[in-house]
C-alpha cells in the first residue's frame, strides 16, 4: 500500500502562484495606508487601515496617500480639492473651482460645531500649478495640508484610498 504524502507537488505549485499574484497586486496596484493622526477627522481616524489604489485617475475630493515634502520618512493622507492648472476659492467657508460652487458634505459635522461667526476653513484663493494638486484635511483646522506645504507633485501620490479594511466594524467603501 502506497502512503499518502500530505502536501503534494500542484498543492505547493498553486500556493506558489497565489503568493506570486498577491505580492504582484501589492507591488503594481494597491497598497494599504495606515492613518495617522487627526487631520482627516471625523471621516477617517487615527489608526484606521486602507486600502489605496497605485492606479487610476486622481480626481476632486478622492483621498490619496503621498510621501511628505517636509519630513522623508513620512506619509500624508489628505483629501484632493484641487486639480492641475484650477484656480481655488475658499469664501465665506465655501469651495469655488474656476468659479463653480462645490459641495463639500464630508465638512457638515465640523461646520455645525463651529461657533457663530467663525469659519471652518479661511478665505482664500490659489491657482494649482499644472502637474500637482492641492490637497487638504478634512480636519480643517488640525491638519497640515497645501496650505503650509504647497502643491503636491503628481509624482509623489502614491495611493488614492478607496476601502477602509480596519477596524473590522467600519469596513466599506470611501465617499
């Protein structure tokens, strides 16, 4: 009677190739972000888990990853308010793009708790350099974003976040 081997030659040639896909997907399309931080508050917390896309369109209001212009060994998680070559206005705590009112609602919970007369982001104008964006935490007031840092280069976005994986109780999709 033959005796039965455990793991056999296909069973290791299929583990094989599904470690070889899993760590090609990681390398080429996405990446998981740790956030850290109060920046993104309320919608994203401290110590959250995401995952982000290496591949794609970056467009208004996705929340990507980037390396920090002001510290190598970091990364930023920040909202994108502003694509290449548009002229931002922030007035009276409203989001005009090339004149266009745009509706910020992820900011809703913070402008409520905001103080009468006070505003939750400061008026402002800028015009994005072609081949960078803008970006900006939704924790307005608590956040290092382009305001202090300037634009970011299109090269140093790394990840444009789109599931939250942990904590297991708030896994889905981002808005």
């Amino acid at each position: 009677m033959k005796k039965k081997s455990w793991i056999t030659f296909a069973d290791i040639a299929f583990f094989v190739g599904a470690l070889a896909v899993v760590l090609l997907a990681r390398h080429f399309i996405f990446t998981p972000i740790e956030v850290v931080g109060a920046s993104m508050n309320p919608n994203l917390e401290d110590s959250e888990r995401l995952f982000g896309l290496k591949v794609g369109e970056i467009n208004r209001l996705d929340i990507v990853s980037f390396h920090a212009p002001d510290d190598k060994d970091r990364d930023y998680i920040k909202r994108v308010i502003g694509l290449p070559g548009e002229e931002i206005l922030y007035e009276e705590d409203q989001l005009y793009i090339n004149g266009e009112e745009i509706a910020e609602p992820y900011l809703d919970e913070f402008k409520a708790e905001m103080p009468d007369g006070l505003q939750l982001t400061d008026d402002f104008r800028y015009t994005v350099p072609e081949g960078t964006y803008f970006v900006m935490g939704d924790n307005r007031q608590n956040s290092k974003d382009s305001r202090m840092l300037g634009p970011i280069d299109q090269e140093e976005i790394f990840a444009n976040a789109k599931l939250k994986f942990w904590p297991l109780n708030k896994i889905g999709t981002l808005d």
